[in-house]
C-alpha cells in the first residue's frame, strides 16, 4: 500500500535544526554520563546526593526518547502507518514526563521519611596522599561538575526546542535547568551537613523533589493533551498556540461558511479540518499565513 | 529558589568554625569533659592490644581521657544511639543491621566469618562527622604502621 501522508521525512525548512537538535542531544547522553559516574561515585549516604543522582540518570530519558522519535519521524508514512510517525515524539513525551513524575514522588516520599525519623547523615573520610579529606568535598566537586553540562546544554536546546516547536525537546531544557539547580541545592545541603545542620541534606532533596514533580506534573499535562487531540498548545505551556489560533482565523476567512475549523496537534506538526465547506479552488500551497510557518501546518482536510 | 539558597547561605556563613562538625557536638563535649566515654564489646584476646594502642592513640590526638566500660553490643550501641557513649569498639560485622543506625568505622584488623567480613570496628553515633573523621584518621594511623594499608 502506498503512503498517504504529507511529508516524509523532515520539512527543509527544520532540516538542518532537526540534525543541530540531534548533535546536541548525542553531547547531551554524553556529559550525562560522565557526571552520572562522577555522582554515583561520590555519592555516599547523602539523601540530596541520591535524589540529586537519580534525577540525573533521569535526566537521559528525554534525550534518549528524542533520539528515538526523530528517528521514526524521518522515516515518514508507510502501508502501515499511514498518518507517519509524528506521534511517535509525542509518545516520548509522554514516557518522559511520566517518569519525571512517578520518580519524584518516590524521592519526596525518601526526603520526608528522613527528615521525619530525625536521620543524621554520617560522612566520612578517605586518606589521599596522606592527608585524610572530608568526603563531602568531593561530592561537592562531583555536583559542581554536573552543574556545568545541563546549564550550557540546557540553554542550547531551549532555542532549538523554539525553533522545532519540539516538546520533548523543550522538557528536556527544562529538566536540564532543574539539574543544574539541583546541583547547587546538592552542594547546600551538603555544606548544611559540614555545618552541623542534620536537616539540611533532607530538605534540599525535599526541594529538589518538590521541582522535579511540579516539572513532571506539568509535562503530563501538555503531553496528555497532544495524545488525546487537543488544540496545539505553546511550549512548555498549557496556552492555546498562537500558531493555532492564526491559521483558524485564516481558514475561517477563506470558508466563512464552515461550520467549525477543527484543529489538533501531531508530534510538532498542525492538522486542520474544514467542517460544513468544500474546498473548491482552494490551493494549500499557495496558502501563506501571518504568524504560522508553512512547515507546521501537515494537512488541511475538509468535510463537507 | 534564588531566595533558598541566598537564606541557607546567609546560615551557612552564620554557622563558621570547625568544618565539618559534628551534628551533636560529640568532639567538644569529649574536650568540655575531658573524658572520652568508650563502650568495649566482646573481642578476640589477640585484639585486645590493638584495642589498647587504638584509645592510646585516641587519647593522645584529642588530649582527653579515655573512661571505658564493658557489656553487651546490644547495650552499649543502645547507649551510644541515646548518647551515652561516645565511641563503641569491637567485633562487628561490615554488614551489621545496626550499620543504618550508626557510623561503623574501617576496621582496625578484620578477618572472614564464613559469608561475612568482621573487624575490630569503633562504632560512634551517625552524623557526628567530625569525630569520625577522628577515629578514621587514628584506625588508618594504625593501619599504616602496621603495614596493613
């Protein structure tokens, strides 16, 4: 059977972002590994440590969701997908934030039963060349360096995530700017230790905790929307999108008499239908749009 | 979050002096008191000297006296928990279930016990890092002189 869909393969004009997104995210699995290893190292019986290396490993699901989807979404429609692959993004998406989610509960629940029980975290020594180092030093050497990856990358993939209207990609900036802020609450909580204070390693994973859930909540959301066929949204927002909202008006000017302008969202892509009108004379390609990049919009269906 | 951490370092400065500390003042309560509070557990006869020489040695680097009393492990972990003691010293085995409830130390000297590893250990309450770092530093000390390390 022969595809049906649209497009195959990337639109040119995202081509060339798609293969930056994908170098990127290749970087991205790397240093994650690096500072996985490096935590999981120095991790000791640190709570906001074990919260704050756990978030981390995480961390690689949305890169690795991203790399998977972008695959699929090359290879375009097939005999058994007619409509691509597009959703496949979405699917990942929806993976991610569910874990996100799931993993910070699970870590609140860790932070809030220590903190409860009074537990006093116990870190010790380790003798290097002679001189016997406190190991709180080296965690916050090993949370400082994971700090250093997500904040670059981070601010790399929020513009490509813009560009590609590419929301897995967004979370994934997203998650990365709550690891680098988790690292800076490790390294408190930690100092908190050095200072005496028994509560300050749990409360800085309770906080921890508390963003990764608000971030996984949020992306639940959003990604539920998408695959249960609601209005594009704006990135990393539950708003209406504004791309949306463009080409509704404009197809409501050309078809005064349709009944409704029906729109949902696969993956990065807009898919529209016409309800109550014919298209006639009506030339997709020639249909330029203020506020809307030609490249979104998938398909303009009608039912008459 | 900007708030949080300006707040826990304004905190964390208010809280300057010895790094790291101990979260119950375990090493300025063994100099306010002069005495060291040493709970002995059953050991092997042929540890016993290394035993002697370990709290010699504790005494010698904290500068206070060493006041030791003998009873059960069950005991003597229960009062060092409730801070009765502090510093428990004996067999214990590395993967002891009283392991969650206080800071077992690297073992002085250790041997197999079938599966397990047990070892000539000071036991101090959790969280009292500072001290730790002490009874680390005296067991490696011995370790080194010993040739074991």
């Amino acid at each position: 059977m022969p595809a049906v869909s649209e497009h195959a393969g990337h639109p040119d004009a995202i081509a060339q972002d798609m293969r930056a997104a994908v170098r990127l995210e290749k970087w991205n699995i790397f240093w994650t590994i690096t500072y996985v290893g490096a935590l999981g190292a120095a991790m000791g019986s640190s709570q906001a440590m074990k919260t704050a290396w756990v978030e981390d490993i995480l961390g690689l699901i949305p890169p690795l969701a991203f790399l998977i989807g972008e695959r699929f979404e090359r290879r375009g429609a097939d005999g058994r997908y007619h409509y691509g692959y597009d959703r496949v993004n979405g699917l990942g998406f929806l993976v991610a934030a569910v874990a996100l989610a799931a993993v910070g509960v699970f870590l609140l629940k860790d932070a809030v039963t220590a903190l409860m029980a009074q537990e006093h975290v116990t870190i010790g020594t380790v003798r290097v060349w002679g001189r016997d180092v406190w190991l709180g030093w080296f965690m916050i050497a090993a949370q400082a360096y994971a700090c250093i990856p997500p904040f670059i990358i981070g601010r790399k993939e929020l513009k490509l995530a813009k560009s590609l209207r590419d929301k897995l990609l967004h979370t994934d900036a997203l998650m990365n700017k709550a690891n680098w802020q988790t690292g800076i609450a490790g390294i408190l909580g930690i100092l908190g230790i050095g200072f005496g204070f028994w509560w300050a390693d749990a409360v800085a994973a309770a906080i921890i905790s508390a963003s990764i859930i608000w971030d996984g909540w949020n992306a639940m959301k959003v990604a539920a929307g998408e695959l249960i066929d609601g209005m594009p949204r704006e990135l990393g927002d539950e708003k209406l999108s504004q791309e949306a909202d463009a080409l509704a008006k404009s197809l409501h000017q050309q078809f005064p008499e349709a009944k409704a302008i029906l729109l949902r969202e696969t993956g990065r892509f807009i898919r529209a239908e016409v309800v109550g009108a014919r298209p006639g004379d009506f030339n997709r390609d020639k249909l330029k749009i203020d506020g809307c990049d030609d490249w979104r919009i998938d398909s303009i269906s009608f039912r008459p | 979050m900007a708030r949080f951490v300006w707040g826990l370092l304004t905190l964390l400065l208010a809280a300057c002096g010895p790094f790291p500390r101990d979260i119950d003042d375990t090493l300025q309560g063994i100099h306010e008191r002069g005495t060291i509070r040493v709970g002995l557990v059953t050991m092997r006869d042929v540890d016993e000297p290394l035993a002697r020489d370990f709290l010699a040695r504790l005494q010698r680097e904290s500068g206070a006296r060493v006041v030791t009393e003998r009873g059960p492990a069950e005991l003597q972990l229960a009062r060092l928990d409730q801070g009765a003691l502090d510093l428990v010293l004996g067999d214990f085995a590395s993967d002891s279930p009283w392991l969650p409830e206080v800071a077992i130390v690297e073992p002085i000297v250790d041997r197999p016990a079938g599966d397990r590893s047990l070892g000539l250990s000071p036991v101090a309450a959790n969280g009292e890092n500072r001290w730790v770092g002490v009874l680390e530093k005296t067991v490696r000390d011995i370790r080194e002189d010993a040739g074991r390390e």
